[in-house]
C-alpha cells in the first residue's frame, strides 16, 4: 500500500475546450466520463428547425413593441382629441385604435401563445387597415398612424422567424395543432 494519490489528469492544451461541444451527450470527455454539461438529443419532429430559439425572435418583439407604443400613443391622442373637439370627435378618432387595443391584449401572448394568436393577429391587423383607410379617407386627423401600425405588424409576423415562434413545440411536450 502505498500513501501516494493517482495524478489528476491532464488538462487540455490551451484554446481547447474542456467538455465536449454543446449537444454532444454520451460522448467521453478526455476525462473517460460523459460532459455534465452535454444536452441530451431529442428527436424533432420531421419540418421543425433543428434549434428552438431561447427567446423571441426580433420580428416578433418588434411587432410587440409596435402594437405597445400604437396603443399607448392612440389613447393619448384620443385623451387630446376628446379635450379639444368632445366626446364625438374623440370616439370617431378612437374607431381606428380598435384593432390595436384587441392586439395590445394579445400581444402579451406572444412569448406562450400558439399559431392560434399570430393568426388572430394578422387578421386584426388587416382590419386595423381597413378601419385606418376608411378614417383617413373621412378626414380623421392622424388616420396614418394605424395604417402604418397595421402594416408593420401584418409584415412582422408573417416572417418565417415569427411563423417558426409561433408553431415551436412547447415545454410541456405539446405539438402544435396546425402545420
């Protein structure tokens, strides 16, 4: 017997990474042990995107923001326009922010919800267009501001990252219901 302890192992060479690439599970690390930070593979379902993206895509977070900042400068400009031409103006300039109210609720969907919420947003959108045109076209004052929201995130979320979002798989292992 004797009281000397085994050599720890050898240390990779320098720029060399220690365990072994992302993703790369049951594969032995120079240690002869499998990495602890290797993620296991699971199968992705045949048309799914090899990676599940960690957060919101750009489109999709800009759209939210846009229909954020839509909202919050349609009810301030309806406050100012009901304190200078009354209650009747201002209902006639809210008509256009309808749309954008119904998609400010449900742009706090968008980090959980399913394709179900992108596609309701579309079609909001695409009336908030039409109710936009129509009031520009009565004389509504700022009746281009809707549109423009409208279509920025009609645009925004039929981008294929937004689709991808929309339809990913879900923590709890539920497929989307549409393909």
């Amino acid at each position: 017997m004797s009281n000397e302890h085994p050599a720890p192992p050898a240390q990779p060479p320098y720029g060399q990474p220690y365990g072994q690439p992302y993703g790369q599970s049951g594969t032995p690390s120079p240690y002869g042990q499998p990495s602890p930070y290797a993620q296991p593979s699971y199968a992705q379902p045949p048309g799914w995107p090899a990676t599940v993206p960690a957060g919101m895509p750009g489109p999709v977070r800009a759209a939210q923001i846009v229909i954020f900042a839509a909202f919050g400068v349609g009810v301030l400009l309806t406050v100012l326009v009901a304190a200078g031409a009354g209650a009747y103006g201002a209902g006639r300039f809210f008509g256009m922010h309808l749309m954008t109210a119904v998609l400010f609720v449900l742009a706090f969907r968008f980090p959980t919800a399913g394709n179900g919420v992108r596609v309701a947003s579309v079609v909001l959108a695409c009336l908030q267009i039409f109710f936009a045109l129509s009031g520009t076209a009565r004389g509504v004052p700022l009746g281009i501001l809707p549109l423009g929201t409208g279509v920025t995130v009609l645009v925004l979320l039929c981008l294929e990252p937004s689709r991808q979002w929309f339809r990913r798989q879900r923590a709890n292992g539920v497929p989307p219901q549409y393909s």
